[in-house]
C-alpha cells in the first residue's frame, strides 16, 4: 500500500481534488485541505521535506505582493460604478432607440451595450443582471421569442470574459507569467470577432424567423423632430465626418509600423472626440446642427467610449501599467458619475464592498491554490501531467483538442476564476514545452471559459438571468397587458445557440491563429507563434511527433522556475531516507 501510494501520489492527489470539487466543497478550501492533508502525508511517507510547511508564507505574502493583480479592484470598481450610476439603463434606452426601427434592433442593442459593458464592468454577473432588468421586460412586451431575449441577453453579458479590460485575461496573464498588455492586445480582435458573430446570429434570425424579433412600433420610438422624422441621417452625417477626420488622422500622422491593435484604439479614440467636440459646439452654441437623436446617441455613447478606449490606449502604447490604467479609469468612473450627477455615499458604499467580495474571493482561490501546488509540485504532480499531456498523437493539435475538451467539461462545474488558479498553472508549462505561445493559448483559454457561463445546466450567466427574469405571470407596467413568465427550460434552449457560436470561436483561434495579434518579442529564447497549416504539415510528414518539434522553447516563466527550485530543496533531500530501506 506505502509503495503504491508513492509511485501514483500525484494521480492520487488531483482525484481527490476533483472529488472534493464535485462534491460541492468551496473551492480555495478544498484546494488547500487537499494541500495540507496530502503534504502531511508526503512528509510521513517521506517524499516531501518537513520544511514545505515553511514555504507556505513566503508563497501566500507573494500573492499579496503582486502588482498585477491589483488591477481586478481597479477594473472591478470602475464597472462597478459606470453600471451602478445609470450607465447600462441610459445606453440601452439610447441604442434601443437607434435600432429600434429595424427588425430584431433591441437584439443588436443588447449585444452592442453587452460588448461596452463587457469593456468597461468586467464582471459577468452585472452585466447579464443589469441587461436582464433593463431590457428583457421592453423585448418580452414588444413580442420578442423567450429563447431569442433570454439567450442574447446572456452570451452578451458573458463578453466580459474576452474583451479588454477582462477579468479573466488579468488573472490568465499572472498564471501563464506573461504580459497583461500583450493578453489584452492579443484578445482584442478576437473580442470583436465573437461579438460580430452573435450580430450575424441575430441577423439570421430576422431573416429567417422574424416573428422571434419584430421591430419597435411606432409608438415606442420617443425620439423624433418636430417634423416626425427619425433625425438618423443627422446621426449619419456626424459619423462619417468623424471616421472621416479619424482615417485621415491614421494616414497621415500615425507610423506605418504601428500595431493593428494601437492603430485601432488610437483611430477610434480620435473619431469620438470629432464628434464629442462637434456636439458640444452644437449645443453651446445653440447651433441645432445635430437632431435630437444624434445628441443623445453622442452624449450617452461617447463618455464611456472615450474612457475605454483612454484606458486600453494607454496600456496599448506602454504608456501606464494594467494596474495604473485601472486606477485611471477608476477615476474616470467615479468623475463620470459625478458630472451626471449620479454620485452618491450609498453608491460608493455598494461599488466599495462588491468590489471587496470580489477580490477577497479571487484572492481566497488563488491561496488555496497556491498551498495545493506546492505539495502537487513536490512529487512532481507537474511532471505527471506533462508526460500525461505530451505524450498525446498529435503533438500540438492532439494537445490542443484534449485541453479544450477538458476545459469545456470542467466549465460545467467550475467557473474561469476556479478553472484558471487550477487547471492553467498546470496546463501552461506543457502548453510551453509543445512550442505554443502563450499568450495565443491564454487567449483561446479564455474564450472557452466563456462557456463555463452558457451551456446548461450549470451555466452562471442562465442563473443570473434566472434570479431577474419573470418566473410567474406579471402584469406590464406599460401596456397594461398580463404577460407569461420566462422559463428555464426557454433560458437553457436560448443559450444552446451562444454556446455553439462560442465553440465556433474556439475553432476559429485555432484555425486563424494570426487572429491573435500582439508584438511578440524578439530577444532569444521567445517562443513561436503557432502555425497551424505547419503543424498539419508536419504532422503528414511525421507520426507520432509533436509539431513544430525543433523550434526554440520559450523560457518558462520566472515564477514557473521558482516553484520548481523550491520544489527541489523541498523534495530531494527527503528522497535519500526514503530508499535506503530498499538497499
């Protein structure tokens, strides 16, 4: 029995702690219990040295002594406040306006607000329960399908795990050991690519069911001019004088050598303030140029826009760290409140202590997590899941698929705080060892977690939703009218589509890996990009092997190489007893 505990303890140890997973037991306890428990053991069967205890508050004060993970209060608040102080009610209203006249149009504005909640809350939970207030109640009045609304309502929300500034990206940088920037650079377009793919869902739909998503009558459309127009061709007009200036800023000021990515931010951060500035003239001035519409849409748009697009440009150029361009826009938030008057000591309270739990609960898992890796490493439990994960048929694409089966499967019961402290730390080494780059596979990662929200019957976001969805017959403040509740079962099936669109987006990163753009370093030892028409290639050359085989290896992370040194002094010098018996 000692011998077989000895030879499978790794194993051993990562069943127990999927057991107690599974069982419901609060994660970042459930991964120190097993920590503590299977070190003891360790210690007694003599794999371990009895100084790993020892280790543990040199690891713990570590945690509290990382500058990246400050950025989850900063971001966190700054949502927190943006979205508690009107914002998501005032662009919803707004866009709903705006897309109102076209079939499915309340859809779009709810994908379009999620992606600016998603780029400026960060947390799931607030904007799927914000949206789920504000906007189910108008799309269930106006005969929306209960799928359709329910389904939109939380894959929108879930964008806050892939578009900057991203919670996930934050904590999936610190565990792979690369740059928050780079994730956020690398995320970027692949973002905006899983939000055009929900428009072209919706867009489907119209087309061929629009009974699901009727347009906005007549008489829900609030904003007209005097002469009953829509005042859209005013709101035309002032956009493309804006991308106009924004292009023309691009061409003739902005280096040619400069990265999609900044180009973007820099452009667009450029194109609001032509029109922010227009329509301030318009209204000081009292020139009329612009309709009502068109002055709504700018000054509800622009604000939150400006201070995204300040935010990432900023840690895009290199000019401030995550950390300090959280803080700035935690400024921003907390001066946009203030200007629209909508700052109060019981906001600030609420934002304050939300913000609180949020991080107390990240850094809770991520010491739990931390305790169960240092006994997991100390006998080799990383070695074990290296060898178990390369020697996959495949090499990188047979990895690949593997890991994000696993992390799909997972996703039914972990969330992406749960499934980052414990599956990547483990999975990135490996990810290192095959030749993939890392912040190319912290990307893909993060989009699959995004899954761990939708798919039934676990999914976070469906219960979210729940929580403020009409569960029984109500009776519509507006029209008068009775109207049915939403179901779970019309939440579950409305979510199915999303979690397609999702999975599709996986394939995507996989198939166009140059998706994922970010300046990658040039200094010796940096990995490659992964080429996936030369994996394939190889791959019919060779059998067996991993793809890419004699590419450089990145260096692995600092903090990677610390574990593994500690791990060394802790173990080795307890191994010697341990065999003499045999001798």
């Amino acid at each position: 029995m000692t011998e077989f505990l000895i030879a499978n303890m790794a194993p051993i140890i990562f069943a127990s702690m999927v057991l107690f997973l599974l069982v419901g037991f609060p994660v970042a306890f459930a991964l120190a219990a097993n920590g503590i428990f299977f070190g003891l053991i360790g210690i007694e069967l003599g794999l371990l040295g009895p100084q790993l205890f020892q280790a543990l508050p040199d690891r713990i004060f570590g945690i509290m002594n990382n500058d990246t993970l400050l950025a989850i209060p900063f971001f966190t608040f700054m949502g927190l406040i943006l979205e508690r102080s009107g914002m998501a009610e005032d662009l919803l209203d707004t866009i709903g306006q705006l897309f109102g006249p076209l079939r499915g149009g309340l859809a779009f504005a709810v994908i379009f607000v999620g992606a600016l909640l998603a780029a400026t809350t960060g947390v799931v939970a607030a904007s799927v329960i914000s949206m789920g207030l504000i906007s189910l109640p108008i799309m269930l009045r106006y005969g929306y399908d209960r799928r359709l609304a329910s389904g939109v309502i939380a894959a929108s929300g879930t964008l806050a795990q892939i578009i900057p500034p991203s919670l996930v990206l934050i904590i999936m940088a610190d565990q792979l050991g690369k740059s928050v920037g780079d994730m956020y650079k690398g995320a970027f377009i692949p973002g905006f690519v899983l939000a055009s793919l929900y428009f072209s869902y919706i867009l489907g739909c119209t087309i061929f069911k629009p009974q699901w998503a009727p347009a906005l009558p007549p008489e829900a459309r609030v904003f007209r001019e005097p002469n009953g127009k829509s005042g859209v061709a005013s709101l035309l007009a002032l956009t493309v004088i804006s991308v106009t200036g924004a292009w023309a800023f691009a061409r003739f000021y902005l280096a040619a050598d400069r990265a999609l990515d900044e180009v973007i931010v820099i452009t667009l951060l450029v194109g609001i303030g032509i029109a922010f500035v227009l329509a301030m003239i318009s209204r000081v001035l009292k020139l009329n140029l612009l309709s009502a519409m068109a002055q709504k849409v700018t000054f509800v748009l622009i604000p939150p826009l400006a201070l995204i697009f300040l935010v990432l440009g900023t840690i895009f150029l290199g000019v401030a760290t995550p950390t300090e361009g959280g803080a700035m826009g935690a400024s921003g938030a907390v001066l946009m409140a203030l200007v629209r008057k909508r700052l109060s000591w019981s906001l600030l309270k609420q934002a304050m202590d939300s913000t609180a739990k949020l991080t107390t609960f990240v850094v809770f898992i991520l010491v739990g997590a931390r305790v169960f890796s240092l006994t997991f490493y100390g006998v080799d439990g990383h070695k074990w899941v290296e060898h178990l994960l390369t020697g996959l048929p495949g090499g990188q694409m047979g990895f690949l698929i593997v890991v994000n089966i696993l992390v799909f499967v997972l996703a039914f019961f972990l969330d992406f705080f749960e499934l980052s402290f414990i599956i990547v730390p483990l999975l990135g080494p490996v990810a290192e060892k095959l030749g993939i780059d890392l912040i190319w596979f912290g990307v893909l990662l993060a989009v699959n977690m995004q899954t761990s929200f939708m798919h039934p019957p676990f999914g976070f976001a469906l219960f979210y939703l729940r929580s403020v969805a009409p569960s029984l017959p109500f009776k519509d403040a507006h029209s008068g009218k009775m109207t049915a509740p939403v179901t779970t079962g019309q939440i579950y099936w409305g979510a199915i589509p999303f979690v397609v669109i999702q999975l599709i987006m996986v394939a995507l990163i996989i198939i166009f890996p140059e998706m994922v753009g970010y300046d990658k370093p040039t200094a010796e030892g940096a990995g490659p990009a992964i080429d996936i028409q030369q994996m394939l290639q190889e791959d019919a050359e060779k059998s067996g092997g991993g793809f890419g085989g004699d590419a450089a290896s990145p260096q692995a992370p600092q903090e990677q190489q610390d574990d593994d040194a500690l791990m060394k002094s802790l173990g080795e010098p307890a191994k010697e007893p341990a065999k003499e018996p045999g001798k």
